[in-house]
C-alpha cells in the first residue's frame, strides 16, 4: 500500500467526519502504523452518512480503493474452475456452477451479491466483519451514496417508514469492486425456529436475484451465503434453499446464465456446498 495515497485519503475523511459533526467519538489516538491506516479509513467510511462527496474526495479514495484491490488481487471468472473441473462431475449443470472460497471483494464477475440490511444502506458499525460491510467498504463511498438514492426514491412512492422487505433484488454499480454490478437483496431474519415461510423468503432472494441478472442481461454472478451468520439462518438449510433455487432456475433458462459461483468464506460453508454438489454430483 503505497502511503502517500493512504495519509491523502485519511486526512480527507478525517476532515470530512468533522464537517458532519462527529468529531471525538472513534479513537483519534490510533498509531499511524499500515493495518492501523487501513482500520481508521475503513471506519470513518462506513459511520459517513450518505451526503455530497466532492471530487477531489472521491479521487483520493479511488486511488487507494484500486492500490488495495491491486494488492489483495483480482480473480477472473476463468480462474474459478467449474464443479465439472472441479469436481470431476458430469451433471448437466456442472459447467455452470462453482464453489469459490474467499473473499467476494475480489471476483470480477458480472455481479456480486450483497446481503444487505433492510435500510439498504451499508452497514454502519466501524470495521464490522459482515459481507455488506465488506462490499461497501470496498466499493467505495458512492455505493452507499446510490442505495440512499434509491431508497429515497421508495419513501417517497411507499411512505417515510418505508424498509426494503427480504427477498427482493436492487441492482446498483459495483465502483472500485472488480465486478461490473452489486444486486442487493435482504435475507430473513431468523429468531427462533425456521418456518417455511423464512424459507420462501431466501428461496426468493435467490430467485429475484437471478431474474434481476436475467433482464440486465448479466451472464455470471457470485452468491454470498445469504442470510447465514448475522441473520441466523441454519447454514446447511440456507445451503440447500440455495442450491434447489439455483438448478430450478437454470433447468428453466437454458441460456440465462454463464456461470453461478457459491462464494463462501468459512471452511464450514465450503464443506457444506461440496456435500450437496461436488460430492453428489462427481
């Protein structure tokens, strides 16, 4: 990371975060060291509310946003190999689904899925370790600045208290992601047992989402795990609602789509996904 760009791009947030009136409240006293850089940008970048950003901001936060993304690396689509290659299998679909683990900042697909929350907007908790984090942090302060847009848009149609319900799908630009597209969608929550109708909520994030790159004629996308971790969706249930979702779809779009990739990051998602596909199906 190449210093100069982290100090321009620090001293800008900092002076914008006492511009929006929160000065004092996030730990002036970090040492300058790399890691603790990075940490305090990422932090002021994700308490910033959605307001006008000036060029000069959004330059200084590009250049570094691709300086990182240089250096963590991008992964093309053809460096994700299919299960058929994978997996040795030879089911119908093979060629046209993967399981990827890693970090879904990095993909350059046509879109990435963004498990977001219900205000749309990101996630605000400073450096918090959520996939809707991680893609805002990541894309850049004009990710957040288009989904207030947006929701903006839908208070005024649907009223003032207006929350996006789960399972829908929002396309927005993807930024300094690597992707050409982000499709957010809201998973159910769950608080106690799993009910059929939680179930048909994520059953409906997958299948709008992939409706969604169907009519915007995106040939690859990559699924985070919806709706697991944070949200409490039993991981292996959230698994197979995922995976029906996805072959039920493509059995009924031959053409739709190139390539569907399950990204997952824990160890205990990839074994689960290779259960229900790589194993079943080789």
């Amino acid at each position: 990371m190449d210093g100069n760009k982290a100090e321009l791009f620090l001293k800008m947030l900092r002076e914008d975060d006492r511009e929006g009136g929160m000065e004092g409240n996030r730990g002036r006293n970090l040492k300058r060291g790399r890691m603790r850089a990075k940490m305090e940008i990422r932090s002021l970048m994700n308490i910033r509310m959605p307001r006008e950003v000036s060029e000069e901001m959004l330059e200084a936060q590009d250049a570094y946003l691709q300086e990182e993304l240089e250096e963590k690396g991008v992964v093309s689509l053809a460096e994700i190999p299919a299960v058929e290659e994978q997996y040795g299998s030879s089911h119908p679909l093979a060629g046209r689904i993967s399981i990827w683990q890693g970090d879904i900042t990095r993909l350059k697909t046509g879109a990435i899925v963004n498990a977001a929350n219900s205000q749309l907007l990101g996630c605000f908790v400073p450096c918090h370790r959520c996939i809707d984090n991680a893609i805002h942090s990541a894309a850049g302060m004009q990710l957040r600045e288009e989904c207030s847009r947006i929701m903006e848009r839908r208070r005024m149609r649907y009223g003032d208290g207006y929350e996006e319900p789960a399972g829908t799908a929002t396309l927005t630009k993807g930024y300094n992601l690597p992707c050409d597209y982000v499709i957010h969608t809201v998973g159910p929550v769950v608080y106690g047992g799993l009910t059929d109708a939680l179930c048909e909520d994520l059953r409906n994030c997958y299948q709008n989402v992939l409706e969604c790159c169907m009519a915007h004629h995106i040939s690859s996308v990559a699924f985070c795990c919806i709706s697991t971790g944070e949200f409490h969706f039993p991981n292996d249930e959230a698994a197979r609602v995922a995976v029906d979702t996805v072959i039920r779809f493509l059995k009924g779009h031959q053409n739709a789509m190139d390539r569907v990739v399950f990204n997952v990051f824990k160890d205990e998602d990839r074994i689960i996904y290779e259960n229900l596909i790589g194993k079943e199906w080789g």
